[in-house]
C-alpha cells in the first residue's frame, strides 16, 4: 500500500472517482493485499461508518459492481442541481419498449411490434443512442434479424444488481417513480403498469 493509506481509504477513494460500478474482483486486483472477502468486509464497514456519521451518500451494488450513490432522503436536491442539464426524457412509447426488452431479450424488432403494434424502429433507436438497449445478435432463420438486450448501463439507471433483480412487470410503475424521485433518469409519466405488464409478459417463444 503506498503511503500512509490504509485499504479501506484508498477503496473509499476508488468508488468515488470513478464512473461507472467497479466490481470485487477489480477492487481487489487494484488494492495491494486485499482479497475479495477483505473487500466485501471493507464495503460493509464504509457503508456502517456512513450511516453512523449521517453522511448523505451510500456504497450500493448495482450492475454486478459497486459505487457510491446519494440516500434518496436527499433526492429533492440533487433534482433540482440536475434538472438544468438533465438529459431528454424518455417517453411513454419508449419506456414500455424497454420493459418488454428487458423481460423478452434477446428479442427482434418485429417480435416487438408484434408485442407492441406499433413500428418500434425510431424508439429502438433513442433507447441504443442512451446506453440503455443494445445489439446483442443475431436470429438464426431467414433473414437472421437483429437482437436486442439490456445494457450494464440500463442496470445502473434502475439500481439493479442484475437481471435476476427486475422487479415484476406490475411493479415497473412503481420502480419508474422511485427513479423519478431519485433524479437519476428523468422519466415522463409512468406507463401504466396493466398494459406494460400484459405486454412484457406476453406468450414466450
């Protein structure tokens, strides 16, 4: 360890720099003589001093990694920082296409419109260009369509783990609103949870 830092300020250290969630297997390679059990212990310790000290930030695991995100008892603020530059919000139209990607994936454009009715293309789009879908393959069979799937990125704005941790499609409105609180991803309203789940929930291949 160089200096005087002790493992715990230098992974303190680490999760606040940086930009996206590190994983244990990162952190510990990063952090001279710490395995990964040491690191998990050092993660459970910071987030005990945290709450201790009544600091206004946590260590969450989200995406099959770990960073440092605000309490949401402070949401109302940090909307209000971010909402001048917050980023275009996504519409009805492309929140309930991401939900049924999320449930379906992999899974084409036309099974989407299929889901759907409608032409998805230009909402495929807008959802790629935000980090939140994207190409995951090829179909075998004629034509071999395109494959759509969720992102790391898609895990991060929602605060999941995994996808093992989507909630049930009749619980998307209620995630959509914690989101919203939170100020992470702006969102237009919700849609509703009945139609989002009769359609991410659909007849599987």
């Amino acid at each position: 360890m160089n200096g005087s830092a002790t493992p715990k300020q230098v992974l303190e250290a680490l999760l606040f720099a940086a930009e996206e969630p590190l994983s244990v297997r990162r952190l510990s390679a990063m952090i001279e003589e710490a395995s990964p059990a040491m690191i998990a212990d050092l993660m459970r310790e910071l987030n005990a001093d945290y709450l201790r000290e009544s600091r206004a930030f946590q260590v969450q695991e989200v995406a099959g990694g770990f960073r440092l995100v605000t309490r949401p008892e402070y949401a109302a603020w940090v909307r209000e920082l971010r909402a001048a530059g917050a980023s275009p919000r996504l519409s009805q139209a492309a929140l309930e296409t991401l939900s049924i990607v999320a449930y379906k994936q992999p899974v084409t454009r036309a099974e989407l419109e299929s889901i759907r009715g409608v032409a998805v293309e230009g909402v495929l789009k807008t959802l790629v260009e935000r980090e939140l879908v994207r190409i995951v393959g090829r179909e075998e069979g004629l034509g071999r369509p395109l494959l759509y799937g969720t992102t790391d990125h898609f895990l991060e704005y929602f605060g999941l783990p995994s996808l093992d941790a989507l909630p049930r499609p009749d619980e998307l409105e209620i995630l959509f609103a914690d989101r919203e609180r939170q100020a992470e991803l702006p969102l237009e309203d919700a849609p509703d949870a009945a139609v989002v789940a009769e359609n991410a929930s659909g007849d599987e291949e």
